[in-house]
C-alpha cells in the first residue's frame, strides 16, 4: 500500500495522479468516494454514532517551474517548504507535457567562488539540466509545471522504510488501514475521510471539505519529527514507539484524553506531542470550519521530513491505525 501511494508524482496543486490512486484504494470500504472541486479525495460511510471526520493529506512537496533557460536548463523554485540542502545534484522530474527526467544543478567544488564552499544554494541560484534542445524544452516544459522527486521505494533492515512523500501517503496509508479495521470488525460509523489537497503550501482545500461534511469532531493524521542526531529530545518522538498523540492550546483536549486513554486500555503504545501554539498541520484549518470542530492530532514519526528518503516504520503505521479504528468504534456504541 505503500509503495503504490507513494509512487505518483502529487506536487501540491497538482494532486490528480495521487488521488486517483488513493480514490481507488479507499473505495472498497465506504458507501462512496469521490474527488471534490479542490482535489480532495472523499469518502463516506453512513452508519451510526456522532459525525466523525478522519484527514490525511495528498500532496508533498517539490518544486514549480518559473521559466525556462538556454541548453535545455529550467529555473524552478521551491513548492512547499522542499529541504534545500538536498537540491543540488539531485534527479527529479519535470511534470511536463510529458515527464520530463532531469538533475539540479551543482557547481563542483573547484569552481565555486571564494566563501561559498559548504553554504546551501537557493532554489532560485540552481536550475534543472534536462538535456534537451531549446525547441524540445519549450515543447515539453512549460512555466508552472510541477517537479517532484523520482520516486525511489526501499525496505530497509527490519520493519523501516525509505521513500519519497511518505510525509504524508504514509497517513493516507493510516487511514486505509484504520477503515479496513472497522469493516473487518462489522463496524459502521457516521464517517467523512478526507484525502486532501495543498497542506504544504496552506491551500485550506480540507476547509471545503471539512465545511461541506458539517462533522461533530474530527482526527487529523500527519507527520512529525522522529528523533535523529542533532536534534532535542523535547522536540522529537522516537521511531518505532507508537503514534504522536497531540496536545495544544487548538486541540480538543477531551479527544486528546480519550486517544490516551483508548491507547492505554488497548496495550497501544504512544507518545506525547506538546505544542505551544498552533499545529502547523490541517488540524489548524478543520478545527474552526462552520462554528467550529472539536480536533484532535495523531502523527506519524518520521525521519527526515522533506526530503527524497524519509523514513517511518511500518508497526507505527499499523498502531496509529488501531488506535483511531478504536477510538471511531467507541463514538459508535
């Protein structure tokens, strides 16, 4: 499941391949799905219990096209908050009249001016070399064209894995593993999953979707920062360790304790995520749609964020998806 939601290219704003996939996979276990006006994908299950809104978003971040150049190089520039100390050298493609294959620029180290060894380049210093002509450039690639890592899956040694756009196909992957709990079960909730649009660049696509479902409470499901060196324990949760469950001044704290108390109940091991203002993810953007939402946060570890090989472990997946398959199965009864 993985791997399939993370092979197509999904940019923000240009969602449509990601979507069609996740549509897929996710119509086996609702009443019906379908794609909105602002690129989200929506499901539904008419059942029993309050309004329940489940989110994950579609998109990841990348690049976009600002013009093109001579002997076949584009200018581009960043498209949501893509990690720019990894461009330089590195293969992307151009989502192009056709896709377009192509590498980031990198000024070799003998020829780099003097002071500049060691600093990062920003997106607007570097350019994408695709080797074509002029005439096939402007044929192919034209400004605003999405670009996004070259997907690349890998297991790695025990139950972690590496791709791009994990942040955040790997909720969308909770997500569809949460509602493959509840079927098995023969539970069926009153329930709106949302696949959304445009997180990375704050596009509010989930504040239409959310609007339109007029839901009584709603999980959002994102990543957050797993521990790696150089970084602070306070700041981090640890790979491997269960779901982030999240507490802030926005959050509902009494779906924060439910979540606690479920995970405990049920032998599910989690962690703390403590935020002193807003969340930073889609939750921010649910909990004050119509007269407002009560929200909660689940997050994923992840390693490495915004980069072409973040890094989750897959148990985590499996354990945020039983925790909220078992807080929507407690709101039914």
């Amino acid at each position: 499941m993985l791997k399939a939601l993370t092979a197509p290219c999904g940019v923000s704003g240009l969602e449509k391949g990601a979507a069609a996939v996740a549509k897929d996979l996710l119509a086996p276990y609702v009443d019906s799905v379908d794609v909105d006006r602002r690129g989200n994908v929506v499901g539904t299950i008419n059942g029993a219990g309050p309004k329940i809104l489940l989110d994950a978003h579609l998109d990841q971040v990348g690049f976009i096209v600002t013009s093109l150049s001579e002997r076949g190089f584009v200018k581009f520039d960043r498209c949501g908050g893509t990690d720019e100390r990894v461009m330089s050298a590195l293969p992307v493609i151009i989502m192009g009249k056709e896709p377009v294959y192509g590498i980031i620029s990198s000024v070799p180290p003998h020829l780099q001016a003097d002071g500049d060894e060691g600093k990062v380049k920003e997106a607007k210093d570097l350019a994408i070399d695709t080797g074509l002509s002029d005439d096939e450039l402007k044929r192919l690639v034209s400004q605003g064209d999405r670009v996004c890592f070259v997907p690349q899956f890998d297991e790695l040694l025990g139950t972690e894995v590496c791709s791009n756009s994990f942040d955040d196909r790997a909720g969308i992957a909770i997500l569809l593993r949460t509602v493959e709990i509840l079927k098995e079960k023969g539970v069926k909730p009153n329930l709106t999953v949302v696949f959304s649009a445009q997180e990375e660049v704050a596009g509010n696509a989930v504040g239409c979707a959310a609007f339109k479902a007029d839901v009584d409470m709603a999980i959002a499901v994102d990543v957050s920062f797993a521990k790696t060196p150089g970084c602070k324990d306070e700041e981090t949760g640890k790979i491997g360790e269960g779901p982030m469950i999240g507490i802030s001044p926005s959050l509902d704290n009494g779906i924060f304790e439910d979540l606690k108390r479920i995970a405990s109940e049920n032998s599910i091991p989690y962690q703390i995520e403590v935020m002193s203002r807003s969340t930073g993810t889609h939750a921010d953007d649910i909990l004050v749609t119509r007269e407002g939402v009560r929200t909660g946060l689940v997050s994923l570890p992840l390693k490495f964020m915004h980069t072409p090989v973040e890094i989750i472990d897959t148990k985590d997946v499996e354990l945020c998806a039983k925790l909220i398959a078992k807080y929507v199965e407690e709101k039914v009864k």
